[in-house]
C-alpha cells in the first residue's frame, strides 16, 4: 500500500468531494436534478473501493479520503434535509457525531498501521442512508405511499444501524488498539 498515489479510484472519490457543492445548490430548486446528482456521487463511492480491490490500487490516502468523502456526502445531504425541513434536526446530529466519532476512530488506527475495515452493519446503514435521502428528497409518491414516509422510516433503521455499527466500530477499535 503506498501512501499517496493518483489512480481511477481516488480521483473517482475526489468527484464525489467536487459534486457535493452543486448538490447542495441544485436540490432544493430543482429536486430531480439534485437526486441525480447524489445518484452520480453515490455511485462513486461503490464504484471507486471496487476499482481499488480490483486492480490493487488500494492506499492509505484512499483508506482515509473515501470515508471521509461518503461522510461528506451524507453529512450534506443530512444538513440539507432540515434545511429543506423533511428531516429532525436531532436525527441528522446523532448519525453526524456517530460519523465523526468513526472516522476519527479509523484514521488514529490507521497512524498505528492497524486497518478495521467495515463491517456489514456499516454498508447497511450507509445504503439505507442512501436510499432514504432520496425518498425524503423525492416530491410526492406513488399509489398510496408517500415517498416522504418511507424515507422516514428508512432514516429511522438508518439511526439505529448507525448507533449499533458505531458501537461495534468502536469495541472492535478498542480490542485492535490494545
């Protein structure tokens, strides 16, 4: 693993940073634009630790920026949601602090040469994240489901899977560190 090095995946995680501004900007005019915009943005943060694995382009430097790119990304999108006044503004500070919490956590681990991937509980809840900003972003819905309801919902599990994976995160930092 090298420490900084340029590759597809990292500058695909660098276009998820550069995309945030125009999300934030575009969304609350024009939904539909600014959905697909995080559609785009999300999108990289699959594709990018795919291409890394895939072509062993793993570094460091992608260790710590994709993580703190996705955190952006959410942390955004969750800052937007209670301005646009579709999500609590406690839900969107829990799973924030739970985001800084971990990330603070994997990159001291990482300063010890020590790489606590993510565990299944943490993909979870970013997919629920994920799709529930959409829906909460999302006008309307269909037949007799509001959009707006279901995304509640998910952002609810999402709570839930972020405080539980937050706490794993943390034990298993604990036990690694020592």
């Amino acid at each position: 693993m090298s420490a900084i090095k340029l590759n597809v995946p990292t500058l695909l995680t660098f276009s998820r940073i550069f995309l945030i501004p125009f999300f934030v900007i575009i969304t609350p005019g024009s939904p539909y634009l600014g959905i697909g915009i995080f559609l785009v943005a999300s999108l990289t943060d699959f594709l990018d630790g795919y291409l890394a694995r895939r072509s062993g382009q793993i570094t460091k430097f992608g260790i710590i920026l994709d993580p703190i790119a996705d955190k952006f990304l959410v942390i955004s999108a969750l800052i937007l949601l209670v301005d646009m006044v579709r999500l609590s503004a406690w839900i969107a500070m829990i799973i924030i602090v739970r985001e800084f919490v971990v990330t603070a956590l994997r990159v001291v681990a990482l300063s010890k040469d020590i790489v606590i991937p993510a565990e299944t509980g943490g993909k979870l809840k970013t997919t629920a994240q994920m799709i529930s900003i959409i829906l909460l972003l999302l006008p309307g819905g269909i037949w007799n489901i509001d959009f707006y309801d279901v995304g509640l919902v998910l952002m609810y599990i999402a709570l839930v899977l972020a405080l539980t994976s937050g706490i794993k995160y943390t034990i298993s930092f604990w036990k690694r560190i020592q």
